[in-house]
C-alpha cells in the first residue's frame, strides 16, 4: 500500500519542468510584490487604490496564482522603482 507522502512524490514528479519554473515565478513576483508593499507600509487596499485596481485583483496577485502580463509588470516596476524582470 502506498503512503500519501508516496503518491504526493508520484504526482509532483510528472509535472513538467516548465509547470515548475512557472509556479516558481508566479510565486517569487507575488513574495516581491508584498515585500515592496509592506516596506512600504501599504494594505492591500491602499496598494490597489494607488495603481488604480481592484482590491480582489491585488489579493490575486498575492495568491501566487496571477499569470502576470508585461503591461502589470511594468505598471508594478514603474509604482515600486524596481525592476521585476531581466531580459
């Protein structure tokens, strides 16, 4: 009988590398993105309010779970002062 730690092992692994890097991205732009906010001493709605989105919007952005686009990147590195990619 297999373990739930086993199966969990099977699973993970027959995700493609690609599905990996992408979660691993999605998740370090989210980690930034709260990072810059709390250095700033902003709430999620005070930091929606001020780049003009939705509260609900931002809160998705910080689940790890938002397929950033270039426009989002870019509003978010012109609002922090940061760069959020290299090419």
């Amino acid at each position: 009988m297999k373990t739930a730690f086993e199966e969990y092992n099977r699973i993970v692994a027959s995700i493609p590398p690609e599905i990996h890097k992408e979660v691993e991205m999605q998740m370090a732009v989210s980690n930034r993105i709260y990072d810059l906010m709390t250095k700033r001493g902003l709430s999620k709605v005070e930091f929606a309010k001020a780049i003009g989105k939705r509260p609900c919007e931002v809160i998705k952005w910080l689940s790890g779970q938002h397929n950033f686009t270039l426009k989002t990147l870019a509003l978010l590195s012109s609002f922090f002062g940061v760069s959020f990619i290299e090419t």
